[in-house]
C-alpha cells in the first residue's frame, strides 16, 4: 500500500493523495520490516519451525510490538496472499493490452503468476503449504477465479469460448488448474524453477481445448 491518505479536494469533490504524517510512516515502516523479517526466517528454516521471538529479534523491535500489527503468526499468510495479489494486479495494469485476446490475456496471466513463485522458490515452498493448512484457499476471496472469469467473460463475448460453460465455471476450472500445479511444483523441492512455468502453459493448453468454441471448418 502506497503511503498516502485520501482527502477531499473541496473545489473538484474528487479524492486525492495527501503525504502521511511522520507517525504513521514510522508505523509502517515497522510493520513492513516485521513482515520482511518474518518472510526470510520462514524461507530459510520453515513457517512452522520460526517463532514470534525469532522474528522480532529479526526486526529489532520488542515483541509487544508485534502484537500492534499482527494479532498472531497466522496473519502473516494473510499478509503474504495480499501481497502477491497487489503485485499480480499492479503488473497486469502495468501492462496493459500486452494481449489483444482472452487466451493470450490467460497466459500472460500464467506467466506472471509462474515468475512470482519462481522467483521466490525457498519463500514460496515454506508459505504456500502453511497457507493451505491455515485454510486461506477457502477462507480468502478468491480473488483469481474472478480475475479469471472476467477473462472468460470477455472470450464468450468475443466467440474465443464456447457458450457451454459459464464465465464463472471457468475461471474456476482455471483456479484449480494454477493451484494444482502450484501444489505440485512445491512438492517437489528438486523441481527446475522453470517447470512450474512449463506445466502451467501445459495445462491451460489442455484445458483450452476444451473450452473453445469449435472453429468453422473454412476456416
């Protein structure tokens, strides 16, 4: 999250960035080195295996102060899944129209989603099992079934997919399909970086042959 606040601007009614005061970029900044002290311990020796205590000597901050962000360890996986979404979301509205189409707008999907864990293995390894057994995939939003069905949307609109399926039954499918492969790349702690990319790419491909609208046979 950007440090600003939003006020009023009362000659145009429309919101606007004020700078946040000394304080509250203070407290920010503590809560973001506990997050990035947290998220190196669990990459090097394991969610489980890091404590509260190890984490704010990490920090350097007393252990109360832990508790003014973060009510237990548990919401740092919180933490962790909002911030891989923001990072997602903010590439793909820096791109743009990288893709003109729906399916190329899902592999560009699946190409950031696979340079995210690769380039984190260790890290992503240690929170993504974590995250599972906290039951965050059932518990959070799932914020990229619909990111996925708005794709999808736009695929039957265009006559890319077949009327068959819904938008929604869709970016499911696809959900599961990039979750999947995400557990199964995880473990396997000898994998290649490279081949959660592959299998991905793999799978949506198998899983597009489905999906599209049968092609005229002129064509």
């Amino acid at each position: 999250m950007s440090p600003t606040e939003a006020t009023t601007d009362a000659a145009t009614n429309r919101q606007v960035a004020a700078p946040l005061g000394r304080r509250e970029r203070n407290k920010l900044k503590v809560k973001e080195r506990l997050y990035s002290s947290a998220i190196a311990l669990f990459a090097e020796q394991g969610y489980d295996e890091t404590s509260i205590d190890e984490i704010v000597e990490r920090a350097d901050v007393a252990r109360g102060t832990f508790f003014n962000y973060f009510q237990r360890k548990e919401d740092l996986l919180g933490a962790w899944g909002e911030k891989r979404r923001d990072a997602l979301m903010a590439t793909l509205a820096a791109d743009g129209g990288e893709a003109d189409s729906a399916i190329g707008q899902l592999r560009h999907c699946m190409t950031i989603l696979s340079r995210m864990s690769e380039g984190h293995q260790q890290e992503t390894n240690s929170l993504l099992m974590a995250w599972v057994r906290a039951g965050r995939p059932l518990l959070e939003e799932p914020y990229l079934a619909e990111l996925f069905a708005g794709i999808a949307a736009e695929g039957i609109r265009a006559g890319e997919f077949s009327t068959r399926f819904t938008a929604e039954q869709i970016g499911f499918a696809l959900r599961d399909l990039y979750l999947g492969a995400l557990y199964r790349w995880c473990g396997r702690p000898e994998a290649a970086a490279d081949q959660l990319a592959h299998e991905l790419m793999t799978t949506l491909d198998l899983m597009l042959e489905g999906v599209q609208a049968a092609r005229d046979p002129r064509d």
